[in-house]
C-alpha cells in the first residue's frame, strides 16, 4: 500500500516523524487504564442473554451461552456486569450504554454499531472481525485477545484504551482521535491510520508493517527506533 506522498504532505509528515521519535515522557510511566469495577461473581444475578432484546437497564447481572445474533438492540443500557459465551454476530446495536462490563469468549463479528459510549469496559478474547462502528466514545476499555481484522472503528474517540495481544489487520482507524492509548503485542499490519490523531500514545508494542499514515498526526507518541524507520520508509523518505 502506498504511503503519504512527499510532494503533498512532507511538510506536516517529516514534523510529525520527528516527534515521534522523540524519548519517552519524563514520567515514564504507560498510559493507566482504569479498569472494570464488577462485583463479586457471587453477587451478580443469573440472567439469560435474551434480556437484552427488551432494552430494559441491565445491572449487576451475569449472561451467558446466548444467541442474539442478527437480532435489533436498541438502547443497550449495561452496567457491573459480565457476559460470556454470547453470539452477537451480524446484531445491530443502537444508542448502546456500557459502563464497567465485561465480555468474554463473546462473538461480535460483522456487528453494528451506531452510537457506543462504553467506559471500564473489557473485551477478553471476543471475536470482532468486521464490527463497524459509528459514534463509538470509549474511555478506559481493554480489547484483550481479540481478533479485530477488518473492524471499522472510523473517527472513533479512545481515551486511556489498551489493546493487548489483538489481531488488527487491515483494520479502519481512519480519523481516529486516541489520547493515552497503550498497545501490547498486536498486530496493525495494513490498517488505516489516515487523518487520525494519536497523542501521548505507547506504539512500541504494535507491529505497524503496511500501515496507511496519509494525513496521520502522532505527535508525542511513543515508538521504536525500527518503527521510526518504518515509518520514514512509508513516508518516501530516504535515510541515508
């Protein structure tokens, strides 16, 4: 895939390049993820998945092996609890409200989603391929294990996220603003960066081989002196 062209953006490009290499902050500290405040597993309540076709409040609730796949959930309201085992594949989620969930073993493939706000949310080793996001706010949510090749997640908002161990691939991040984002051994081999704003990231444990940066701003982010030449190499530069 081609990289930015030299001719149109080498001005903003070569500034942002050179500040991504600069040395990591003076706090050295990662970005800090707040993470999920659930119960105790004894005190959530048994409840099948298809209470969540009603649209009424979920709360501190336990839902497991269901099928809602292909299923309308509009108005999504969720709250200290954990889903396992749940097939959301092709479901179309509407004005969705999560806020300290989490999802395990759960399928969200070729999902939609039009408008997310989801905070202290955990996805653990959830199928994702193909979800498409739009309106999507997420604030101190962990995708752990996670296969996200082809998700759309397109002028996303994420703040204080961690992805660790995720296949990303080919993924959108087009207009994406991140701020305090950490990456763990994941793969962004081919996504699309273009036109989106990472601040204060840690990129070093990303593997960025084919990424798409035309228009990208990564300005205090944190990467590796052989990202740094892979960037410069999608960039048209040449290190001499």
């Amino acid at each position: 895939m081609a990289g930015v062209q030299t001719s149109q953006n080498g001005l903003w490009m070569t500034a942002a390049l050179s500040c991504t290499r600069m040395p990591p902050r003076k706090s050295n500290k990662q970005p800090e993820r707040e993470p999920a405040a659930l119960p105790h597993f004894e005190d959530l309540e048994p409840a099948g998945a298809a209470a969540m076709l009603s649209g009424e409040t979920i709360r501190d609730a336990r839902l497991t092996e269901g099928d809602l796949s292909s299923k309308p959930l509009p108005k999504s309201r969720m709250f200290s609890s954990v889903v396992e085992k749940v097939s959301f594949s092709e479901a179309v989620f509407s004005a969705a409200r999560w806020d300290d969930v989490q999802f395990s073993n759960c399928d969200f493939s070729n999902c939609v989603f039009h408008s997310l706000e989801a905070q202290r949310v955990e996805f653990i080793d959830c199928r994702m391929t193909g979800v498409k996001t739009s309106g999507c706010t997420l604030h101190d949510v962990l995708f752990e294990g996670c296969d996200l090749k082809y998700a759309v997640l397109r002028e996303a908002s994420l703040t204080t996220c961690e992805f660790t161990s995720n296949q990303m691939g080919d993924a959108d991040l087009a207009a994406v603003r991140a701020e305090n984002c950490l990456f763990r051994q994941c793969s962004l081999s081919g996504a699309d960066l273009s036109r989106s704003v990472w601040r204060e990231c840690d990129l070093r444990g990303a593997a960025i081989e084919r990424i798409i940066i035309d228009g990208a701003g990564l300005r205090t982010c944190t990467i590796t002196a052989s990202q740094a030449i892979e960037l410069a190499v999608l960039m048209g530069l040449r290190i001499g």
